[in-house]
C-alpha cells in the first residue's frame, strides 16, 4: 500500500511547503512545484537537484504532529517513538533531539522562538529550551484532568490556550500558567482543533466532536458566534452518498489574511468548508469537492490551499496515483477553484511519491474519544457480555442433561428424572 502525506504545513515567508509522510519529510517550492529536500532512502544517486537529507536523522516510527517557528526558520517534530526534534530549514540539518516522558500528541514554538512546547495524552504540556533539547530541561508547565488534543499560543506569546477531551478551553497566562485567565465553554463534545487568526489576533476559533465551530473573544472566554456545520450541510443538501454524516469531528482550522478566509476538514468528508470571518461573524463562503478524504491541509503564501489525501488515493488515468492536490484561489472572483490533479504545482510530488506500507497507522484516534463513540463501544461490550453469560448458561444447561441421561443409563428411571426436573422449574 502507498503511504499517504499524513500532514502538510506551509512556511508562506520562505515559499515553502512541508510534507510528512510515515516518519520522513519532504520539503518542497510553493511558487513552482520544485522539490528542494527528501530523504536519502527516497533519493537516487542520480538525482541530485535537491537536498538529500540522512534518513537515519528522522524517527524511527510515525511523526505524530509538525510547527513552525514564528520566522519560520525552523522545524519541531514529535513521533510516535516519543522523539522531539528541532530541524533548521535553511541548512535541513537537525539541530537538536530528545525523547519526551510520555507520547506527545501536539507541538508548538513559544512566540519568542526560545522554547519547544508538547502537550501529552496524559493531560500535561511541557517546556523545553530549544538550545537545550534534552531530559534534564523538560520542565512541566500545566496540567489538566483530561487528555489535551490541541493547544496554542497567542499572537503576542502572553497566553496559552489549550483544548481537552472534556470539552473545555483553557485560558493561561505564559510563562505563569499557574494564572487561569479564563476557560471558553460551549463545546458539548471534545474540542479537538483551535486556531488564531492572524487577521483578528484577539479572536479563537474552535472546533472538535460536535459539529460546531465556535469564534471566541479568548481573553475573556466570552462566545461571539457559531457555526453549526451539521445544519448547514442539510441546508446545502449535500448528497448521502458524498457525506458520511456519522463523521462530523473538526480535524483542523487554518486562515489566510488577505481573504479572511477560514478553512476546515471534517474527518472522512470528501470535502473542504471555507469560511469568511467579517464583523465578528463566521459565515459560509464555498465547498470544495474533492474525491478522497483529506488527512491535512494549509494555505500557501498566494493564498492557494494544499491538502493531501486519505490511506489509499484516488486516482487520474493520466496520473496515476495522486497524493497532494492543490485548490487554486481566483483573485477577481476571490473564490476558489476545483482541484485539478493535474496542476503543474503538484504534479512533481504525486509523480515522485511516498512509499510503500504494510499498514497504516489510524489517522482518525481522536474521534473514538466522544461520548456517542464511547456509549456505542460500552453497548458493544455489554452485549458481548450478555452473549457470553447466555452461552456460560446453555454449557451449563447441556452438562446437567448429559449428567441425566448417564443416570438413566446406570438403571434409574429417566421418566422420574425428568418429572422430577419439572417440579424443580416449577418451584423456582
């Protein structure tokens, strides 16, 4: 099976676009399609117009999540193997590694750019000196009850957010995250996904298992609007047989300023939901229809959105099979196009691909974290119990039987056997 790019990050300052795919990168051109780096195991000798990076550099096993740096000059990596690593992306060289305690699920630079932040399933974040990325610098900085899934810093690097499984927002002060400023509750299902805009740098957008995207006045946790995907899908009479409507988790929130224009994947939905954010209000601009489920997706510097696709990738008869698409944005119309899997921009990569995979890791774990999910896997088991405790019964059952018929068989009257067992029944 081919591997499929699993996340993508956009680096609009030095025109480039990031790509992860298993536990390796690939760094290519967003004004031309070029690619600039991949790994040496992907490398041929004889291709030598791009930067060959050691593939003995990256993880050992699956990179769960990717950040840039506020220049954009750097690269943090978290894995599956529990490896933080900071690259330098002018260089491509990894300039620092350490192994976290626990498996990180989210990556983040302090707006500074002086420290690494991880945020674990266990629900703690945790702080690290970027020019000292080993054990002894990990430093515990907040904690909450439940498994953190997203977080981010404010523009201005004085706030902390995070987003739990139990639904909740957290506002922190940085560096003092002992001061709570404030939490944003409205969320009825985990919150998976928040996202600052860099056009309304005062404003959060959050989105998790409830279908809702919901815009924040962070500081003060106050509720400006919503959105309610689910009901405006009905209202757009989206075809059955294009929307599974079971899956409706936010699985990620980018912006691009010059349009105000907000972006959304839903999990295994063949579409993209772009949103404007004007006057404070979150309203509906355009679907764009793709034919796969898409993993990740980002805005490039000109304002066109990348995305990649779902573990097994559709295909074109002219180009095989294609991994990245690229919707273009029209300026005059100040709408965006149908992908074209053809686009010069992405051809290079589709043609130059991942690689091949025995299995694929679950891109989709944190939607089994919800509460509709969690009640069904409950019903599962106790029906598997019921079943169980029916068939310990009719064993039980089958034993006593075989127990009769060798008493009949020694000479005792099996008629009186069974009258006797039928005044037994009617007893109890």
């Amino acid at each position: 099976m081919i591997s499929p790019f699993h996340k993508i990050l956009s680096s609009k300052k030095n025109k480039k676009i990031i790509l992860v795919y298993t536990s390796n990168l690939l760094v290519v051109d967003s004004s031309n399609g070029e690619i600039l780096a991949a790994s040496s195991e992907k490398s041929s000798e004889s291709n030598k117009s791009y930067f060959k990076i050691e593939s003995s550099l990256f993880p050992s096993s699956n990179i769960r999540s990717i950040a840039l740096s506020e220049d954009e000059s750097e690269l943090a990596l978290i894995s599956e193997d529990k490896q933080i690593a900071n690259w330098n992306l002018t260089t491509y060289s990894r300039t620092g590694e350490t192994q976290s305690i626990k498996r990180a699920n989210a990556v983040q630079y302090s707006r500074d750019g002086t420290s690494i932040a991880i945020a674990d399933k266990f629900g703690d974040l945790y702080v690290l000196k970027k020019n000292k990325l080993n054990q002894n610098s990990i430093r515990l900085h907040l904690g909450h009850v439940s498994m953190l899934l997203d977080f981010t810093f404010s523009i201005d690097g004085k706030h902390i957010i995070t987003c739990e499984r139990d639904e909740k927002i957290r506002v922190s002060n940085f560096p003092n995250s002992f001061i709570i400023d404030c939490y944003c509750l409205g969320h009825k299902e985990y919150v998976n996904s928040i996202h600052i805009p860099r056009f309304a740098t005062d404003m959060l957008i959050s989105g998790g298992g409830d279908a809702l995207l919901i815009l924040w006045k962070f500081k003060t946790g106050k509720e400006i609007d919503r959105f309610d995907i689910a009901a405006h899908l009905e209202k757009l009479e989206v075809d059955n047989n294009a929307i599974n409507k079971f899956y409706t988790t936010v699985m990620e929130i980018k912006s691009y300023s010059n349009s105000n224009c907000i972006a959304v994947v839903l999990e295994k939905q063949p579409f993209l939901l772009l949103l404007r954010l004007v006057e404070d209000k979150l309203t509906f601009m355009q679907k764009i229809n793709v034919p796969k489920d898409i993993l990740s997706m980002d805005f490039d510097s000109e304002g066109n959105i990348w995305m990649c696709f779902g573990a097994v990738s559709f295909k074109s008869e002219d180009t095989g099979n294609n991994l990245v698409a690229i919707s273009r944005f029209n300026k005059e119309k100040n709408l965006y196009s149908a992908i074209n899997v053809d686009d010069p921009l992405t051809s290079k990569i589709n043609n130059f691909g991942t690689t091949t995979v025995d299995n694929f890791p679950d891109y989709y774990e944190v939607s089994q974290l919800g509460k509709s999910s969690i009640k069904a896997k409950l019903e599962i088991n106790a029906e598997k119990f019921n079943k169980n405790k029916e068939m310990d019964k009719i064993k039980k059952m089958n034993k006593k039987g075989a127990k009769n018929c060798n008493t009949a068989e020694d000479g005792t009257n099996s008629e009186e056997n069974d009258l006797q067992q039928v005044k037994k029944q009617k007893l109890n």
